[in-house]
C-alpha cells in the first residue's frame, strides 16, 4: 500500500484527492496539509472530503506530515508548493505537483530539485488532455502555417490564474510544433483597433464564470474550414485519479522532472 500525503488538502481540489485516495485499491492517505491557521487544521480528512473518518487529520506542519508519507501530492499554491518541494528534497520523497502560477524561478528550482528527487510537474492529470497534447501537436504539424491558431480556456469563478496552466502548455507544444517562440507570438488580449492578425501568433482568450471544472479549445482557423479540438471536464475526479495515478508511478522512478506524458507512455 502507498502512503500519500496531500498538501492543499482544504481546497476543492484537495477534497476530491483525499476521495481520490480512499477509492484506489492501492493507495492509503497517511497525512493532510493545509496552511497555518486554517479553519480546518485538526478536521478530519475523510469528514472534510464527505466520506466518513479516516483517523487523519489535517495539520499545518509539512515537514512532520511528510516523514507519514511514500509520496505527496501538492495541489496548493507556489509558496506553498516550493517549501515543500524544499522538505521533499531534505527527506528524499517524491512529490507530484499540480499547483498552476508557477514562474520561471520556480521551474528553475524544481529541475534543480529533480536532480536528486523524482517529480511530476503538469498543468493537467486528465489523461483526456494529455492525449488531447499530442492530438494538437499533430495537428498543427499537419496543418502549418496556413491555419490561424487561437486557444480558448475556461474555468470556474474562483481560479485566480490566467490563462491556465493547461492552456499555457498548449500554446508552449504548439509553437514548438511550428517552430515558433511562444514567448513572441503569443497574444492575450485584444482591445480596442487592434489591427490585422499577425500570420504566426498564437492566441488565448479567457473566460471565467459559474463552476465550470474545465474547459480548452484549440481552433484551427484556415481558408474554407475549421478544426476544433476540445476537451471539457465534468469532473474534478478526473484530474484526481490522475494524480494517484502519477504518485502510484512515480515511487517507482529514478531522480528526474516528469509530466503525465511520461505516466501516460505518450512520450516521443
């Protein structure tokens, strides 16, 4: 049985995980962590998660709930994310980590980390989207230069990142599939005489409302017709089992930065 550690674990997010956990047969959650003077520290995991008592309950110390643990999960946000990515380190534990708004010091820090830890780092654990990251990279190899690229996203009300981690991540395969720097081409917002649309860009338009779980869109735009590649997400379980899925594996595996690409065997 693998023990697993959820840090995060007050949010909507880390709710469905700690179900996540209870339902895979091959995994037990042994510690929850939640920041310093939460409402919830000292609640029952299970009670919060709306399944019943689990004997764990959540706690605001990291590096105490980690020794519990064979793997954690961190769904939380990047200060949070990079001190336990610290503790990890010390204690040599993987971790698997889904926090979005991460910038470029953290990645820099994080491929330091997986020198000698191994981790996960993905925008999204659906396995849906991580074929849908292959399905656009063919696309537009196929369809080159000739077809307009714009991505669309939407979330619920609450998320405080725009656009989100997995739209970035498909605007970053798609420019790498066209052999273009996201950083030049990329556009995110329109106001206004904006003029003609530059032949290469990339762009994204954000829509946030309600308690949509997940929605991305890349549309091909060319000449006489149109390809639209969408994923939407019902669930957040989704994202969840696919987590569990990637700590499952990822005990498994050397010191290195891997993405659900590498979990799913989509890589190459």
């Amino acid at each position: 049985m693998i023990k697993i550690g959820i840090s995060g674990s007050a949010g909507r997010m880390g709710r469905t995980l700690i179900a996540a956990v209870v339902q895979n047969p091959q995994t037990e959650i042994t510690a929850a962590i939640e920041r310093q003077g939460s409402r919830w520290i000292g609640t029952d995991a299970g009670d919060l998660a709306g399944i019943g008592s689990l004997g764990v309950c959540l706690v605001d110390d990291p590096r105490a709930a980690v020794t519990r643990c064979d793997v954690l999960i961190d769904f939380s946000l990047p200060v949070a994310t990079m001190a336990n990515v610290a503790i990890c380190r010390e204690a040599g534990k993987p971790i698997v980590i889904g926090t979005t708004g991460l910038n470029d010091a953290d990645r820099r820090e994080l491929t330091r980390a997986a020198q000698v830890l191994p981790v996960v780092l993905a925008p999204n654990f659906s396995a849906g989207v991580n074929l849908a990251f292959k399905l656009i990279e063919l696309a537009a190899q196929v369809l080159g230069d000739e077809f307009d690229i714009e991505v669309i996203e939407a979330h619920h009300r609450h998320k405080v990142d725009a656009p989100s981690g997995t739209a970035l991540r498909m605007g970053e395969i798609l420019a790498s599939a066209l052999g273009r720097d996201l950083g030049s081409c990329a556009v995110h917002s329109r106001e206004g005489h904006t003029g003609e649309r530059a032949s290469k860009s990339i762009g994204f338009a954000t829509v946030r409302g309600g308690d949509i779980v997940g929605e991305h869109t890349v549309l091909y735009a060319g000449l006489g017709e149109r390809l639209e590649i969408t994923h939407r997400a019902s669930s957040r379980m989704t994202f969840a089992s696919g987590a569990i899925r990637a700590a499952v594996w990822l005990v498994q595996q050397e010191a290195g930065l891997y993405d659900m690409q590498d979990v799913l065997g989509l890589r190459g």
